[in-house]
C-alpha cells in the first residue's frame, strides 16, 4: 500500500474507531474530531494491551478496531475525570 492510501485507510480507522466510541461515551463530536479520538485510542490501547502482554493494533481488523474504542474510551474516560467542568 502506498504512503496516501495508507494514510486515508488509518484515516477512515480512526473515524470508525471515534465514531463507536463516542456513540458508547456520548460524546458529541464530529468526522475530525472522531478521528483524532479514534488513533489516539489506537494509540492508547496499543499501548495497554502490549503492557499487558497481548498485542497492540495489528492492523486493519476487528481486534485492532476493539483495540482502537478500548484506548479511546480510556482516554475519554482520563479526560472526563482531569476536566472539572464534565461536559466533555
């Protein structure tokens, strides 16, 4: 795959990721900001499944994409309890 299509493929992945986990989190976002939501989860979650010892996002498939809402949600979750208004 080459470099633009593999950058809208991450794209697209992380607007589908940010778009579950803000319907789960209800959230009220956007394309844009699902997205940014979406692989910062990817990000996230990666990271927390690799330190507990399975493996992170592997690709563009169901694990990674449960993967993917896991990381957002605990990220949306960290936010929620950092933010003293609580309207995010």
């Amino acid at each position: 795959m080459d470099f633009l299509a593999e950058l809208v493929a991450w794209v697209l992945f992380g607007a589908l990721a940010g778009w579950l986990t803000a319907k789960f989190m209800h959230l009220k976002t956007e394309f844009w900001g699902n997205t940014v939501l979406g692989i910062i989860g990817a990000i996230i979650g990666g990271a927390i499944v690799e330190l507990l010892g399975g493996a992170g996002v592997t690709g563009f498939n169901i694990y990674s994409l449960l993967v993917a809402i896991f990381g957002s949600c605990v990220f949306t979750w960290v936010v929620r309890k950092l933010d003293k208004r609580g309207d995010l």
